[in-house]
C-alpha cells in the first residue's frame, strides 16, 4: 500500500470513532467545590449551576465562598475568615472536542466582611471570567477560570486601609451533573 493510502485508512478510522462516541458535555444541573484566590485571599467555595437553556448556551450560577484576608495585626501576618456570595450569567463560548466547554461569566458578588477588619456589613461588586470545563465522564468535570472582580472594598479598619478582593479572581474545582 502507499503512504497516502495509509493516511486516508487511519484518518478515516480516527474520524468515523470520534464521530460515533457520544457527546460527554452535560447540560444539565450541577453542584461544585472550588478553591479561589481573589486578589490575595484564599478561598473554598460551593457553586451551583442550573440546568443551560436557550440552546444549552446560558445557565445560571450561584456560589457560596469562605475566603481568608491576609493582613498584619499586632505585627503578625494573620487570616482573617469572611464569606461572599454571587449570583452570575454563564454564556456557552463554544466547545474543544465533545468534552471541553469554554464559557464566559459576569454578574454580581455580594462580600460580608469581618469585623476584625471593616466596619462595612456587606460590600457590593461586579465580577467578570472566562473558564473551561473539561469532562473526563458524562457527569463530572474539572474547571479552571479566570477573570477579575470589582468590589471597591477597603479593610478600614486596618492601617492604611487596603483593598481587598479586588483585581485577578483564579478559581478550579469539580463539578457534577444531575
């Protein structure tokens, strides 16, 4: 047999397999556990994703994050605990393959600081990311995103009172779907 022979043989192989598996892309509801890092706080967090509607290109997500403040007190370096939640539009960008989902995402965060370092009851902002979603089975992926967040928020009772969860938001987890 001839090279191109051979080629057209193994290519038409390759094609008609990948063609004949089923898409692993889930479009339905899901639960997730993320670890975040919002400017310099660390963070872990719940997520959840209603079912995408609208040609499965737009769902909706809520998050839940228990995050930690680095900051000096008694000039020792410390964490201080505080939580968010945010509430956010996902819109489908396309696929990678039938298992990887590259999406966008913006809405609204709402931060309630501790006392330890605002006197704020809850700070109100904006974020901003772009994520992909890898599906290694039909009901579970592994996410990585990326994006910023804009919450104007000051730690005001520390000294020079800095920002905080402010500027790069990077957040990975898992995520099933039911």
């Amino acid at each position: 047999m001839k090279r191109s022979t051979i080629f057209l043989l193994i290519t038409f192989i390759l094609t008609g397999t990948a063609h004949a598996q089923h898409e692993r892309i889930s479009h339905k509801f899901g639960v997730g556990f993320q670890l975040n890092q919002y400017q310099k706080d660390f963070g872990m967090g719940i997520n959840l994703t209603s079912p995408y509607f609208v040609y499965n290109r737009i769902a909706v997500r809520i998050r839940g994050n228990f995050m930690f403040y680095e900051h000096v007190k008694n000039n020792e370096t410390t964490w201080t605990p505080y939580s968010n939640v945010s509430l956010g539009l996902i819109g489908v960008g396309g696929k990678a393959g039938d298992f990887i989902r590259l999406y966008g995402e913006g809405g609204i965060i709402f931060l309630f600081p501790s006392d330890k370092f605002s006197e704020e009851d809850f700070v109100f902002g904006g974020y901003g990311l772009f994520g992909f979603e890898f599906y290694m089975a039909k009901k579970v992926n592994y996410f990585i995103e990326i994006g910023g967040i804009g919450s104007g928020a000051k730690a005001d009772v520390i000294m020079n009172q800095p920002i905080y969860s402010n500027g790069l938001l990077i957040s990975a987890g898992v995520r099933m779907q039911f």
